[in-house]
C-alpha cells in the first residue's frame, strides 16, 4: 500500500484523471482518496517511482 500527496488534487475532476491513470497502469489497483488532505492510497504491485512519474507526467506533482 501506497499513500501519496497530490498537492494539485482539488476536485472530483482531478480524482477521476488519476483514478484513469493509476487504473491504466494496473486495473487490479485499488484505490482511496481522500480529497480533504489530497491523500491518495493505492494498493498496486507497481512500484512507486512509476506512479509518481506517470502523474508527474500529467502535471500532478507527488509529495
Ligand atoms: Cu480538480
């Protein structure tokens, strides 16, 4: 289990292009946003540095 910090997470909108692009990387991931503190928990085999370049890549910066 993964839990990053998306900064730029703000709305519905952004939860919906990251949930595609974390969902396009491993369909089995399972996902949990928490909006609130732009938290996103994501259980997936992947590993961590291609998440974060991969919503690096589409202009969500991770902490
Ligand atoms: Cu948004």
């Amino acid at each position: 289990m993964l839990t990053l910090t998306v900064p730029e997470m703000a709305c519905g909108h952004c939860v919906g292009v990251i949930s595609g692009i974390l969902t396009e990387l491993d369909p089995d991931c399972e996902l949990n946003f928490e909006l609130a503190t732009r938290k996103v928990s994501i259980s997936t085999h992947l590993p961590r540095e291609q998440i974060v370049a991969a919503l690096s890549d589409a202009g969500y910066d991770c902490e």
